[in-house]
C-alpha cells in the first residue's frame, strides 16, 4: 500500500498501516479470541505437553504419598490437576487450532460417561452394590486399588464401592431427572395458564406458588419424608415440588411477554381460539426458557436428594445413593478410611459442577434474559 | 487570533486506538493528530460510530493500554505525555486539567448521590477544603450555570431533575476545579432543541470567561457552526477534513463534508424540501475497507480510491487540509454523472 | 402506597394460612398410629381408642385443623409423642436461639467476604484474577454443604485440631467456647452463601462499572477504590439486598444439615430427629416456625429495598 510522504500535517508518519489486514480477514471473525496477538500453535503444543504431565505426576504423587498432612496433599492435588487441566487445554487448542473450553469438555464428558454407566449398569459386570449377605464374603473396608477386585475398594459391609457408586449415580440421576420432567410440565402448564388468562386465576396461582416458597426448600423436603416412604416415585414426586414455583414464575413471565407480541396479537385478530392460541403460539415460545430452567435446576435437585439421603431421610442402606454412601464416613469411619467419603463425595462434585456447566450454557443459549440475574 | 502565539495546552500525534474483540480488532481512531491553544476551541464533527468519543477519551488517557486495548502515538496534555506515565499520574490531570462533559446527562450522574456530593466530593478531593467551603462553591458553581435555588438543588437526586438542568449539573462538575482543556463530548445530543442552544450558549460563554481550550464533539456541524474556530471532520477514525470552521463551511472540499453539509436543514428552504441524508452506512470498524474508508459511499469514488488510502494534504488556508484522492474544487462534476453522492 | 401495603401485608397472611394448612394437613397423613407412637406396642385396644379419642383423632378434619391452628395462635403446638415428652414450643424456642445465631454468623461472614473479593474481581474484569474467583466460586457453588462440611472436618479439625469436632456452648455461658463451636459450622454455611453473594455482585459491579456515571467519575480524577466504593457499590448493593432474599431459603437448608453435621442441637436438628421417629407435633411445629421466620424476614428485606433506592423511595413518597 503507498504511503506517499507528503502529509505535513504529521498524520500517519510511522510504518504503514496494517489496512490490507482488512483484505485478509477472510477468517470467520467469530473464531478469533479477544486477547491481544497470541502464542503460536507450537509453543502452546510445547508448554502443554509437560504441563499435563507434570500436572498428574503432582497430583499423583498428592493422593499416594505417606510424607505429607492432608491440608498439604489436598492443596498440591488440586494444584495438579489444574496445572494438567491447563496443559490439556492449551494442547487441544494447539490441534483445533482456536480455544477450547476445556473444562466443559471434560465436564460433558464426565456426565455422558456416567449416564451411561447408570443405564447399562444391570448389564456391567459390576460387583455386589447392596447384598449384605454377599458381602460377608468379602473383606470390608478393602483400600481402592486399581486393578483389583474392588478398584473403589469396598464399605463396612463388603460392598463394592464401584458398583455402589453406579448404582448411586442410577438413583440419583432417575429421581432428579422425573422431578425436573413432572416440575416442567406441571409447572410450565399452571405458569402459562395462570399468565395467558391473568387475573384471579393469576392471582390465586401466586399465592400458592409463594406458600409452596415460603417453606425452604429442604425443610419442605424432610416433613415430606416424615410422611411418605422413602421410593424412587415419592421422592420424584416431592422433589418436583421443588421446582414448581420457579417454573410457573419463569412460564408465566414468558407468557405475558409473548401474548402482547404482534404475532399473538395478529393471531387473536383473526379470531384464533384461546385453546389453539396457548397451543399453537405461546407453547412453543414458552417451552425453551421453561427447560433451560429446567437443566439449570438439575443440579439443585441433586444436591437435594443427597442432602436428604445423607440425613438418612431419603433411599435407606443397603441400596445405595451417594447421600447415604457418604453418611456412611460417619463415627470415625471418615478418619479410618477416607476413600469411603471421598468416592461418593467425588461423584457428587463432578456430577453438580458438570451440570452446572451445561446449565450456565444453555441458560446463556436458550434464556439469556434470565441468564442474567 | 492571539491564541496562536502561545504554546499549545494539547498536543495530539498520530493517535491509534484499537480494541480487540471477539469480532477482531477495531481500530475505533486511526491515526488522528491536532493541537490546541488556550482559548481555542475545536470542533470535532462525524457520523455516529466515526470514533468521537473514542479519541476524546483517548485523549483524556480514560481509555489506555490495557488487555483489551492497544493505544499508540502521543498524547501531550499540558506537558505531560498521558500514555507515558503511571495510571496514578495521569489521573493527577483529570478534573484538574482536563474535564469533560459526556453526551447522555441521564447516565452520567450517579442515581444514588445526591447532586452536592457530585460537586463537593470533587471539590473536596482536589482542593482538599472542608466540607462547608465546598459546599459554598458547589452553589456558586450551580449559579454559574444557571440553575435556579441551588441550595435546595443541591439535596435533590438526579432523578429528580429535567435532562437541561442535569446537564448544567455536569458542566458545573467538570468546571469545578478550573481545568484548563475541556471535552464536551455531544453535550446536546441527548436534550430537546429548545434546550441545544441554551447548554452550547452555556458552554461557550463560560469557557471564554476562563480562557479553557475546548474539544467540542458532535454529529451536528450545525452545533459547530458558530462556535468552534477550527474543525475537524472525522470518518471511519481518520480526520477526512480540517481548517478553520468558517472556510470549512464556505467550501467543504471532501465529499464527505460536502454531505454533512448539505445535510443539516437550512431554514431558508422550502418546509417541505427534502433533506438529503448520506446514503449507506458506515464501515464496519472491525472490518474496514481497503483504500478510502468512505469510498463505497462516494459518488466522485474510482479505483484509486478503493486501492489507496488517501493522506491528509495541505490546501490553501491556515491549516487547512484534506484526505480525499478527488478533493472537490467549486464546480466539480462527480466522476459518472448518473451517481451522486447526495439524494 | 398504603393500599400496596395492606394488599402485601394480606397476601402475607394468607400464604402464612396456606402454609399452617399444608403442614397440618401434610402430616395428619403420617403413616401409622399416633397412640401406637405415644404408648408404644402390645397394650389394650381399648387403651388406644381411649387416647386417640383424648387426642382428638377421631374428630372431623377440620375440627381438628381449627383446634390446632387456635392451639398455633396462643403459642400452643402440642406436645412431643416421644419422650421426653415436653411441649414442642419448649423445644422450638430452646433450639431457635442457636439456627439463628450459626445462620446469623454464616451470613456475616460471607458478606464480609464476598464484598471486597467481589470488587477485586469486578475491577480486573476479564483478567486473570477475576477468572480465578470465578472459577473458585463456580466449584463451591458444586459443593454440597454437607461436602464443604466434611472436607472442612477433615482438613481443620482431623488434621490440624484447631476446632471441636461437636457440641455446644451458649453463648451466655461462654463466649470464647461459644465462638469455638460456633465458627466451624457458621464457616460451612458461609462459604457456600459466599460463592452466591461474590458472584451475583461481582457481576452486577462489572454492569455498574459500565455506565456513564462511573466515566464521569473517573474523568474527575477520583481514585479507583473510592469510585468501588462509594459510586459503585451503592448502586449495585440493592441487587446484593434482594439476592440476601433469595439466598434464605438456601441458608436454611444448609443451617440444617450443618447442625446435623456437627450436632448442634438447633432447629435443623431438631426437625431432622422428629422426622425420623414420626414425631409429627414437632416437625409441624418446626416446620411453621421456620416458615414464619422465613417469610417475614424476605418481606422485611423487600420493604428495605424499596427504601434503600432514593429511586424507589422518592416516587412512593
Ligand atoms: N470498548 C470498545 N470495544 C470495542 N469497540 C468499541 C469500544 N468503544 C467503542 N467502540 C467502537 O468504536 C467505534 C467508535 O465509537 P465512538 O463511540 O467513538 O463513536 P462516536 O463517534 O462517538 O459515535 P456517537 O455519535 O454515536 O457517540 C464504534 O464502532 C464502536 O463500536
Ligand atoms: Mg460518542
């Protein structure tokens, strides 16, 4: 590009401008990040490799040695695995060729893994998860070892830890998941009709919407479990009470917004029935926002149902759910013998942050309204 | 003008500001230099989105080299180079030096403080004086620009006040401490008509009383009209014009200028006469185009100007010059006479 | 304004009616047989019938919903089934001082520290030091209180001894003893709240830190922690009143489960024990007792928020 050197007025004396750089943008901008001028694709290649590495190596070495306390192998396990999560990352830049959100990658992963491990687990060849009978066969509290019998090592029962855990996660993911499907529908349903129609109906829907929040969540559950027998159906049942309210806020919000659209509007002009209106236009606008709510509160519930199960209100031992697997630890058994807390425990975290993750995405995707607040 | 003959209080060079976004990087000013005197007051005129208020905060050092921003050139507001020192260094000047009024008086008090805690904090920050004698001069400031019962304005909440008298309140704001250099970025923009003239009158008079050098921004070369003596046409991030504001107007030599110009509606013309307004848009910052930024809605536009990006070359006339490959000259037809750069 | 006002104060009291109803109706449903709970197995028939007749079971429905709900407005929620057998209000009043005091506590400290660690965050938006209080948030939202319990245990009690592992001390008896039981579970609930508050508000700073008036502030030359302070704090601590609301619900249930956890002996325990022996009189009294505070106190921090926003406060008055 010509630069001729006539400008008096010291406008643009430095090097040339880089405008032919607009010739070039023919990448799609969207892939390009928002930091400044990055390092090249080698250099992260190189950076990455012994990051993950030394990365597991630290933390490895965290869960295994004997030398440290456990406020010190705690912290350098997590140090470790950030470190290797880092190197992980930068690698898979370095082969796609542009960022890579590395930890929902990886969350996804855990979750699409676990879901199926939960729905083939009658067909695994796991080990005993909840005859206690069986399990006076086998050595109780056997230390994980991988590649053992017991990879997960067992409880104080002889149980397989393993297929415990499977077996947990089965139960956990069943009841969390019916009670988001019957609080979507039953509550996307009243919030619609209670928004379309307005008025008393609205009114009389509010009031019961606020009495059912008026009771905290958990406390609503354990007088729940004073009544009900502890089944995967009843819980399912009194979980989905949970998520009512904010389903018939989030469905009736949506609702009103929609029908003073033009298009409603213009649909009701020519005579369209209230039935065909509901139907036909509101739904389909109403359905997104209501089940991206429904994934963000996934997690709620799962952390719900193993508070409960932990308070030995929900599931009872011997069938396994992560709550009552945890509640396990208790009277000194956490002290002796940490794996029993710390695989459930684990499970439980990956699990919620995993889903937490999809929900912050699909919030952001399908209701970036609400995604906000 | 004696205002030529002293040192200038700003010196603008070759100023860059590009942004980096997802979208790619967006070169918001691109290669803008001035100079102002004491007393002197510029007029920096261009189309929503031509990077106005970008070079006005660049100016002021409020946007700077950070993880998102690359600034480049130099900056020299009363003999300190504003992007050269420390962040605590170059807020020294800010309120003291410069000051700046900024377009949307709606926005730009805070909801939750009363109106005198937006003067005295300034007052009492910078001239380190009690509260009761900042609180005298907070009154005699809202006096100054024209606000009736300033004791009892002081107690009130911004959203207790009209969009003209807040604006007042952010003149009195800036005004606090004396600066020497003011910015008045679109001051009017976002008031009725009737209340335009009054806050730019409002302006003008108290800048001369000071003898403050003034950056007056806006969309509007009407606004400028009268009241600046130089301007400074700005498309795209670049100066496509500049002069003094009274040749600039007699006879606009950019295509550009020339449809700014024709653009503000003329009193002597017929109710009903049509405006012509600059047909497209501007350029996508991000994505700019090769050679003249203002080419594709040029009517004197040929291959020249989508190659080459064309300099700012003097013309006759005190710091008068243009960037325009075909600059236009009294009676000059559009190259392919069927297009015209105007409606 | 005052219509708006009694409207409220109504819908308040209806859903407080609403709840006293569901909960007794709730758990008239308990499996099993009161009489059985109360006298325990293998005596006379007629024993039974005679106490159920002297509870009043065999009364209509609503006879019974009413006795209760007038027993409910002069304090009276029955007795415990199972001994000791006390009046459940004894109880109640007795475990309320201590959820308060572990809620109260827990509350205090994830403000003080959400507050700053908020404003560091929001003042290097995008960089590295906000990308990792987000990511140190965004974990511990994923952390069950029971798990930040346990793991807390294990690192600060097991390892470094510095806390009891149980029991309590009133604080009238003694207040260092009190603070040593107290601190651990109170930490627990607090940094759960904590990753909210930090989050909600650091969010809501970056939004307040792009407005006009923020610039203006700047372009005065105010300094940077003063403009966090005193122009940007304000404004966004209204949404920090309003999530305080929202996040009550939460701190109950993890009150809850903490004082289970560490066995404290405060509401939450004492509903979860109830639960599990099927002593109904006191679940429905816990359970109304919490709802009431509960409810009162998101009402009272809506009424603030109306008067801490000069805003909303000037065009009511
Ligand atoms: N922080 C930023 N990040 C990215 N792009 C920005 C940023 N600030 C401004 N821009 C872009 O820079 C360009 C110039 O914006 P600027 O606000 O200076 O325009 P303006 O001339 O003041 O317009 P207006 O008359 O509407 O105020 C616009 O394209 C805008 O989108
Ligand atoms: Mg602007």
């Amino acid at each position: 590009m010509p630069e001729p050197d006539i400008n008096h007025t010291g406008d643009p004396v430095d090097a040339p401008v880089p405008a032919a750089a607009a010739g070039t943008a023919l990448l799609d901008p969207g892939e390009e990040t928002a930091a400044k001028p990055r390092v090249s694709r080698r250099t992260q290649l190189l950076v990455g490799a012994p990051m993950l590495v030394g990365g597991l190596a630290l933390a490895g070495f965290a869960a295994t040695t004997a030398l440290l306390i456990t406020l010190a192998k705690v912290l350098l396990l997590v140090v470790g695995l950030l470190v290797a999560m880092n190197g992980l990352g930068r690698i898979a830049e370095a082969v796609r060729g542009k960022s890579v959100d590395i930890v929902f990658v990886l969350g996804m992963t855990w979750l699409t893994v676990l879901i199926g491990l939960a729905v083939l687990a009658p067909l695994l060849p796991l080990g005993n998860h909840n005859d206690a009978t069986q399990g006076l066969y086998a050595p109780i509290f056997a230390e994980p070892e991988l590649g053992s019998e017991y990879p997960l090592g067992t409880n104080n029962y002889g149980l397989d830890m393993l297929a415990r855990a499977i077996y947990g996660a089965r139960t956990s993911l069943v009841v969390s998941l019916f009670a988001i499907l019957i609080g979507t529908t039953v509550g996307g349903l009243i919030g619609m009709v209670a928004g379309f129609l307005r008025g008393a109906t609205d009114r009389v829907v509010g009031i019961l919407a606020n009495a059912l929040l008026a009771v905290p969540p958990l406390v609503l559950l354990i007088a729940l479990g004073t009544v009900l027998s502890p089944n995967l159906r009843n819980l399912s049942i009194a979980l989905s009470l949970l998520t009512i309210p904010s389903m018939v806020r989030v469905a009736r919000a949506n609702t009103i917004t929609f029908a003073q659209r033009e298009f409603v509007l213009a649909a009701q002009a020519i005579g369209a029935t209230r039935m065909r209106l509901l139907r036909k236009e509101l739904l389909p606008n109403v359905v997104l926002p209501v089940a991206s709510m429904g994934v963000v509160m996934v997690s709620m519930l799962i952390v719900a149902e193993a508070s409960l199960s932990y308070l030995g209100l929900g599931i009872r031992a011997p069938e396994p759910t992560w709550g009552n697997m945890i509640a396990e630890g208790e009277g000194g058994v956490m002290e002796a013998h940490p794996f029993i807390v710390i695989v459930p425990g684990l499970c439980l975290f990956l699990t919620v942050f995993s889903f937490n993750l999809l929900g912050e995405k699909v919030q952001k995707r399908w209701d970036p309204r609400s995604a906000k607040l | 003008m004696t205002s030529e003959s002293k040192s200038p209080i700003l010196v603008v060079e070759n100023l860059r500001t590009v942004f980096h976004t997802p979208r790619g990087d967006v070169r918001a000013v691109d290669g803008v230099s001035f100079e102002l005197r004491p007393g002197e007051t510029l007029g920096l005129v261009g189309e929503s989105g031509s990077g106005k208020s970008v070079l006005g905060r660049t100016v002021m050092g409020l946007i700077s080299n950070d993880a998102r921003t690359t600034v480049t050139g130099k900056v020299t507001l009363g003999g300190v180079d504003v992007h050269g020192v420390k962040r605590a260094v170059r807020r020294k000047l800010w309120g003291t030096e410069v000051a700046m009024v900024f377009q949307d008086p709606m926005t730009s008090l805070n909801p939750v403080k009363r109106i005198g805690t937006h003067l005295t904090e300034t007052l009492r920050f910078h001239l380190r004086c009690t509260r009761k004698e900042a609180e005298e001069r907070a009154v005699e400031l809202l006096t100054q620009v024209g606000i009736p019962e300033p004791k009892r304005r002081m107690r009130q909440y911004p959203h207790e006040m009209s969009g003209g008298m807040r604006q007042r309140v952010v003149i009195a704001m800036a005004l606090a401490c004396d600066p020497r250099l003011l910015i008045a970025d679109e001051p009017t923009t976002a008031l009725d008509v009737t209340v335009q003239k009054q806050i730019l009158d409002l302006l003008g008079n108290l800048t001369t009383e000071r003898d403050m050098a003034t950056v007056l921004v806006s969309h509007d070369l009407g606004a400028v009209a009268g009241r600046t003596d130089r301007v400074q046409v700005m498309y795209a991030g670049r100066t496509v014009e500049q002069g003094r504001t009274s040749e600039v107007f007699a006879a606009p030599t950019h295509p550009y200028t020339d449809a700014l110009l024709a653009s503000i509606p003329q009193i002597e013309n017929a109710p009903h006469s049509l405006l012509r307004a600059i047909e497209g848009n501007p350029p996508d910052m991000a994505n700019p185009p090769g050679g003249c930024r203002f080419a594709p809605r040029c009517g004197y536009a040929d291959t020249t100007c989508t190659s080459d990006l064309p300099l700012l070359q003097p013309l006759a006339g005190p710091g008068r010059s243009v960037a325009c490959h075909h600059p236009l000259l009294a009676g000059a037809a559009p190259v392919g006479s069927e297009h015209t750069h105007g409606r | 304004m005052l219509r708006q006002f009694v409207l409220r104060v109504l819908e308040l009291l209806a859903v407080l009616l609403l709840v006293s109803f569901g909960v007794f109706a709730l758990l008239s449903l308990v499996p099993g047989d009161p009489a059985v709970a109360v006298l325990g197995e293998g005596r006379e028939p007629s024993e039974y019938a005679a106490l159920r007749d002297e509870m009043g079971l065999n009364d209509p429905f609503f006879t019974r919903y009413f006795d209760w709900f007038g027993g409910v407005l002069h304090g009276d929620l029955g007795s415990s089934l199972i001994p000791p057998v006390v009046p459940v209000w004894d109880r109640l009043v007795a475990a309320m001082p201590v959820s308060l005091e572990l809620a109260g506590l827990g509350l205090l400290i994830a403000l003080v520290v959400s507050v700053p660690l908020a404003m560091w965050s929001a003042y290097n938006e995008g960089g590295r030091i906000d990308r990792a209080i987000g990511a140190f948030t965004f974990g511990l939202l994923s952390l069950p209180s029971f798990l930040v319990g346990l793991v807390l245990i294990a690192v600060l009690v097991n390892s470094m001894g510095w806390f009891p592992r149980t029991g309590w001390v009133r604080i009238t008896d003694d207040f260092g003893g009190n603070l040593s039981h107290v601190f651990l579970p109170a930490l627990t609930i607090a940094l759960m709240e904590m990753a909210m508050f930090t989050r909600i508000l650091r969010n809501d700073l970056v939004t307040t830190l792009n407005e006009d008036f923020i610039l203006a502030a700047r372009a005065k030359g105010m300094p940077p922690l003063r403009i966090m302070v005193s122009d940007a704090l304000r404004p966004s601590s209204f949404s920090l009143v309003t999530i305080l609301g929202l996040s009550i619900g939460r701190l109950v249930g993890s009150t809850v489960i903490v004082e289970y956890l560490f066995s404290l002996p405060g509401m939450g325990r004492l509903v979860i024990e109830a639960a599990s022996t099927g002593n109904y009189p006191m679940v429905q009294g816990a359970v109304l007792l919490i709802a009431v505070v509960y409810v009162l106190s998101s009402a009272l921090i809506d009424l603030s928020y109306g008067y801490l926003d000069p805003r909303t406060r000037r065009a009511r008055a």
